[in-house]
C-alpha cells in the first residue's frame, strides 16, 4: 500500500435508513488504497492510515470517527471548533467522552438533593481533528490520537454508549403514528424492540425514546400550552366553517372555561339533540380540570358527542357559562329531555338554561340517601308496605317519567360508556394542546363507527323471520338496522297482548322511546296494516334521520345545516383526490394549479349569489 496516497472514506449522506453496523457496509471492491468500511478492515487500520485519510464535509468525517469509535467501543463527543473571518468553519476536534474531568465543585457539594451521577471522565487523551485543505477542497486529518487510558467497551455493550444510540427518522415516524393513537412510551419501546429482533438492534434505549417525547412537547408548548390549545383550535376553525369554540379567562388571565363543538357535532344535534345527556365525573388531563362531554344517541343507537368543555370548577355559574355557550352554538335549540348524574349545582344551572326541558335525575347514591332521610323523618322503618314499595322502586319510579321522550336512555351510562372509551386516547398527564388533539382523533373514530354503521344499514339487508312478513319488511326499509331490530323485538312481544284498537296507547312506550308498543302492533296485525303509518314513525329512528334537510343545488338561500353537508361531502371527495396528488411533484403542481383556478371560479358564482340575494332584499 503507498503510504504517501490519501485514502478516502465515502458515505452517502442522502441516505436517512443509513446503518451504523459496520460489519454490513462495503465501500469499495476495485480501489487498493480505499478503506473499507467493515468489522475486518477497521479492527487492522492502523494510526498511519488515519493520518492520511480525506474527507470532502464534515459530516462525512463523523460518520467516519463514529463507526471508528463504535467498532473500537468507545463514546465520542464534539469539542473545538475553528472559524474564520467569515464564520466559516476551518477546523472540528472529536474526543473520548472520558476526556477531562469532573469539576471538583459538583463533587464537594454538599447541599445537593439528590445523589450524583456517576464519574466517567478520567481525563482519556483520544482525539481526532480535521483541518480544511483550500487547494484540495478536502477536509484533511490534523491531530489523531488512538491510545485510550481506560478500557474499552465490548461490543454486546455499544448499545449503551450515548453517541451509539440515534433514534433514526423512520423510528421518530413510528412513534409520532403510535403516540397518536393513544400508545404509552413504554409500550412503543416493548413494540420496537420486539420489531428489531432485541434491545441490542434498537439503536436506543427507553431514556432516549422519554427524552425525546419530552423534547417534541416542549417544541410544541414552547408559545404556552393555553395558547397551543387555543391556537389549534383557531386553525380547525379557519378549516372548518361551521368549528365553534369560545374560552373566558380568570382574574390572572389564565385560561378558565374552554368549550368547542366541530360541524359534525352541530350537525348531529340538529337531528338528534332533543335528548341531551352529560356528567362531570371524568377527569383526563394535567391541571385536572373537569372534562363535562355532552352526549346523545343517534338513529344507529350510538353515543354521539355534542360538544365538551374544560372547567376551571364545579360551580352554578361555570355550568350556567357552558349550556349558554353550548347554546349559542347550536343556535338556541333546546332539548326537550336532559340526563344527568345529579350534581346540586348541574341541577340548578339546567333550570335556569332549560327550563321546559324534563330534567332526569340518576345517581342511585342521591335515592337512597333520600330514601333513608325519609325513612328516619316519619320513623318507616320495618314498615311492610314501605317495604314492599322499595323493593318495586326500579317500577314506580319509572311512572312518573312516562311520556317524556328519553331516546331509550334511562341514565347516564352513555357518559360513562364515552368516558371508558376516551381512555383509550387520553392520558391523565396529557396537557391541554395534547389533550385537544388527542380528542379530535377519538370524535374521528367515533364518526367512523357510524359510516360503518350506515353503510351496513344501506348495503345489506336484515333476515325477516316474523309472521307479519309485510309489515316487517316495510319495517326494515324504514329503520336502520339497530332501530329495526329494536322494533321487531316489539313485534316478537305483540302476540302476548290483546286488541286496543287506539293507536295512541296508555302504555306510553311511543312517547317515551320513539317505537310502537307491542299493543300497537297489535293493532295493525288485525287491521292487516303492510305499512307503518307514519304517526307511529319517529323519523330520527329511520334512515332518513340525517335529511331532514333537503339539499337544492339551485336554491340561492341556504341555510347552516344545508351548507355544513356540502362542506363535508366536498371534503370528503378532496380528501380522496389531494392523496392522490401528493404521491408526485407533478401531479401535486397540477392539482394545486386546478384548486387555485377552482377557488377563484366558486368566488366569483359566490359573489355572483350574494348580490342576486342582495338585490331581493
């Protein structure tokens, strides 16, 4: 080999997936004089062939001292740096990660409140420096030092060395796409370590992957995590016309209430909000603030959400600020029915917002305690009728609530159900900016649920298996699927009651639930009914529980509801469209360039409506 030739040491630094292993790199088959990078060469190059090595950047030349270093079993670090009178970068000094020593007053503190880390500095000369060479236009090596004063790392340890654990791009994607969907640190570090084949392939350790998480939170709470959360919601907002939020401060300005609702929230409580139902029992997140979800039921029989809010408190008037802010965005549509667990001052707050609305008390714990007081009031107890009355409360109680339309919700299980559910997306710690977005991916799940569920509802078709064969087909192109089915259980029931020819029956199951009685089906098997009349229908139990309504493309005033379904039926159709059109620079250039022309043509028709509406006016 001529020592007087420079060797140089090629990496291709466009590559991100680049593998430090170095027993798996081949640099050169044909050159002499080319170091090859693999476990062979590297344990024989000698301190001579370092000397004359070249390099064309300076990250080329790390790469090099980090394989360097890993392969010899050392921990490497950056030290001097050299510029000149422009700023540029002339030379760069690497040396052990033992070199020099620990301050001597870090270990003559006496007031620390912690133990010390353990010393590691034990002053190791090793170093490597290059120098830039402007007539060769090549970074050359000016200082090399191989000798170290401690011994060196097995192999089966390197893993632990800090500058040997880099948690790679494609690693810092996965863990972005698992933290998304609700995955803890620890359980994507047991995944990827299973993924890679053992701890020793993973290339970092559960510190690293925490220290990160920790340092991609601080980039984005780095403006407040108020005004994070604030400011994510302002950008859905802008995306989003019909996105509702609304927040109010305390005496120090801090963020006290936040409450928002998106378009598919509003849309749903337009067809569905006769029944509202909510609890603040559920608290998820840093500063533990009350999390109050308000909940319904849509014509697939699924928890739906209304809105949610974020309360400094549990007071009157907190909960008078949020039912006034949920009904400003909704448009000042009130339930007709309201389910809650209870709470003295939700209680109070809910008269005051919603005085014609049928409030539904439901914590069994509030009954009893009732209950008792009584019992000890008017001395009861051992009473045979008190008794016997309290063993058929769960009957009676029912009585009085008869008539009332409820939506077949007796409780606020539902909240309860939503709140087991969001677990799956929530975390206690989670700060508010995280906990928003987190939330935005639990309402998509849950609109997913429901496409699912309408998609089944119009593309299959339910088993008849009754007697009544018309008017259970009839049933099943009415009701969606989960409504249906509810239906014929009433249908399966009819047989077991005689003849009330009144179609509005005593029983009060039509009012309270929304589907015929037994007793009426009863009714149109002897009238040899092949339809449901249509009194006995309540539409938002049918398939055409979202249309209420009607969509014109011509007609020039539109309202909210109608606007809101366009915007969405558009958006899904770009979605589609703008995956497409990412996958290439070409075909994102075309699509950008068609937007744009599109988004000026939908102004001006637009405009062109506004002033016709205008002119009418």
């Amino acid at each position: 080999m001529d020592k007087g030739k420079g060797k140089e040491f090629i990496i291709d630094l466009n590559d991100e997936d680049f593998d430090y292993q170095y027993d798996s790199i081949v640099k050169t088959e044909s050159d002499e004089d080319a170091i090859l990078v693999s476990d062979k060469i590297f344990n024989d190059l000698t301190v001579e062939d370092v000397w004359k090595m070249e390099f064309s950047s300076i990250e080329e030349a790390e790469e090099f001292y980090n394989l360097f270093t890993k392969v010899t079993g050392f921990s490497v670090r950056k030290d001097d740096v050299k510029r000149d009178k422009n700023q540029n970068i002339v030379s760069r000094k690497w040396v052990c990660s033992k070199e020099g020593y620990r301050h001597r007053v870090c270990l003559e503190n006496e007031n620390r409140k912690r133990e010390p880390k353990a010393v590691t500095r034990v002053g190791c000369e090793a170093t490597f420096r290059i120098g830039f060479n402007k007539q060769m236009n090549k970074w050359l090596v000016k200082e090399f030092m191989a000798d170290h004063n401690h011994p060196l790392v097995e192999q089966k340890n390197v893993q632990f060395l800090r500058s040997h654990r880099v948690i790679k791009n494609v690693d810092k994607a996965q863990l972005n796409a698992m933290r998304g969907v609700g995955m803890g640190t620890s359980q994507i570090m047991d995944y990827m370590v299973q993924q890679s084949g053992g701890y020793n392939n993973v290339g970092f350790t559960k510190k690293d992957l925490y220290n990160h998480v920790d340092a991609d939170r601080r980039v984005h709470l780095r403006d407040g995590d108020a005004e994070g959360a604030l400011a994510y919601l302002c950008r859905k907002s802008e995306m989003d016309p019909s996105f509702y939020y609304k927040y109010n401060v305390d005496e120090d300005n801090h963020l006290a209430n936040l409450f928002w609702a998106d378009s598919t929230s509003k849309l749903d409580y337009s067809c569905f909000g006769d029944v509202l139902a909510f609890d603040t029992t559920y608290r998820t997140n840093a500063y533990k603030k009350s999390l109050v979800i308000l909940v319904g039921i849509n014509h697939h029989h699924q928890t739906i959400v209304f809105g949610c809010a974020l309360l400094v408190d549990e007071s009157v008037s907190t909960y008078t600020w949020v039912l006034e802010t949920f009904l400003d965005a909704m448009n000042n549509k009130k339930p007709l029915s309201v389910i809650t667990d209870g709470d003295k001052a939700m209680r109070k707050a809910i008269k005051r917002i919603f005085p014609d609305s049928c409030h539904r008390l439901c914590t069994v714990e509030e009954f009893e305690c009732a209950w008792n007081d009584m019992l000890e009031m008017f001395n009861l107890h051992g009473h045979k009728w008190v008794t016997n009355i309290y063993a058929k409360r769960s009957r009676w109680a029912e009585a009085y609530l008869r008539g009332h339309f409820f939506a077949g919700m007796k409780n606020t299980q539902r909240c309860e159900s939503m709140n087991a559910y969001l677990n799956r997306f929530l975390k206690t710690r989670l700060k508010l900016f995280e906990f928003v977005k987190h939330f935005d991916k639990a309402l998509s799940c849950i609109c997913h649920n429901e496409a699912k569920a309408e998609f089944e509802t119009h593309h299959s078709s339910a088993v008849l298996t009754t007697k009544l064969y018309a008017l259970e087909k009839y049933a099943e192109t009415v009701f969606t699927r989960q409504s249906f089915l509810k239906f014929k259980d009433e249908m399966k029931n009819a047989e077991l009651f005689s003849l009330d020819r009144s179609m509005k029956c005593t029983c009060m199951m039509f009012e309270s639930v929304g589907f015929p009685c037994p007793h009426m089906i009863v009714v149109m098997k002897i009238e040899h009914l092949e339809e449901i009349p249509e009194t006995c229908i309540m539409k938002r139990w049918s398939k055409l529980a979202k249309e209420t309504i009607q969509v014109h493309h011509d007609n020039e005033s539109q309202g909210d509801a109608t606007n809101i379904i366009r915007y969405g039926a558009l958006s899904s159709m770009c979605s589609r469209m703008s995956y497409f059109a990412s996958q290439s620079e070409k075909a994102f250039k075309e699509a950008r360039c068609e937007i744009q022309r599109l988004t000026c043509q939908m102004e001006e028709l637009c405009k062109i409506q506004w002033k016709k509406v205008n002119e009418k006016i």
